[in-house]
C-alpha cells in the first residue's frame, strides 16, 4: 500500500477520535497525532517525487566508463 495513502487514512482516524472524545485535553491530543500523520504524508510524497525527478535526472546524464583516472594499473 502507498505508505502515504496509509499515513492520511490514520489521520482520519485520529480526527474522527478527536469527535468522539468529551475531554478537551483528549481532543487536543487526537487532533496533534493527526497533524503528526499528515506531516508524515507530506514527507513521503516530497520524498518520492524527489527520487523520481533524481531517477529521471540520472538517466539523462551519459555515463562513462568505469575505469578509475589516475588510479595505476598492475603490470
């Protein structure tokens, strides 16, 4: 599963805890931990899409042979 499908699935959670709750102190804390979660979801998608963009960036750069410069070779 698309970890940041799954990270906004339990903010929902938490905000729906955050309804349900009659402590204000509770609700606050339900409310953080959603905040937290999406957060997390913002990270992985910036995440992901940066290596993707990375991944299409290296394939666009010509690559040279593997030989080392300047390293001697054995005789």
């Amino acid at each position: 599963m698309d970890p940041a499908k799954e990270f906004r699935r339990n903010a929902d959670e938490c905000r729906r805890m955050a309804r349900t709750t009659t402590s204000r102190e509770d609700r606050d804390t339900w409310n953080q931990l959603a905040e937290r979660w999406l957060r997390c979801a913002d990270y992985v998608d910036r995440e992901l899409k940066a290596a993707r963009e990375n991944t299409r960036t290296k394939a666009a750069i010509p690559r040279r042979s593997g030989r080392v410069v300047g390293r001697p070779q054995a005789a």
